[in-house]
C-alpha cells in the first residue's frame, strides 16, 4: 500500500492509489474490484495506444505524448567530466488548458 507523502504545498497529502479507488468505488456505487479494474484497464488503454499512435488523450485532463531527445553532451556532476548523453525516447504528459485553468487561473491581460 502507497503512504501518504507531504507534497510540498500547503502541508497537505497526496491521494495514495487505494483512496483513489475507495473515492470511486463510494461515488459511483460500485465494487472496489470493478474501481481498480477500471484503473488498470485505463492504464493498459494508454500505454497501448500511446505504442501505437505516438499519444493518448484523456479528455478533461491532457495528453500522453512520446517524445525523442536528441543525443547531447553534459557533465558529471562528481567530476566535471564531460560526457556523452544518448538520445532516448521519453514519454510526457501536457496537461490540458481546462484543467490548467481550473487549478491555476489564467492571467487577466
């Protein structure tokens, strides 16, 4: 089981993934079983379809997206070294403008 952990901001806690579940297996009157079924076959849905098409888009909160890095050079932080940074294939999330907008509201011009 996931512990709470201080996040940072305001002292609060962070859900862990069985809260996440109770919360909607409680809202939407269903079995737990069937919440962290649901969850699971989310995840499954998006890791499938972010190997196919390059992203996947949750609707309300953002998108999936593959990225590539190119090959660069940077330092080892010990030594000062210089060394050789391969590029690699990343996976990023860009969240959605409704839900940016609904935590932090966008600046009045």
């Amino acid at each position: 089981m996931a512990t709470n952990k201080n996040n940072g901001k305001n002292g609060g806690k962070r859900m862990s993934q069985s809260e996440v579940i109770n919360h909607f297996a409680q809202k939407f009157e269903i079995k737990r079983a069937d919440a962290k079924e649901f969850f699971n076959e989310l995840a499954a849905l998006a890791g499938k379809e972010v190997k196919k098409n390059g992203e996947f888009t949750l609707p309300g909160f953002g998108k999936m997206v593959l990225a590539k890095r190119k090959a660069r050079e940077g330092r080892n932080p010990a030594t000062g070294e210089t060394i050789k940074i391969p590029a690699k294939t990343t996976l990023k999330f860009r969240l959605g403008k409704s839900m940016k907008d609904s935590v932090v509201p966008a600046k009045k011009k």
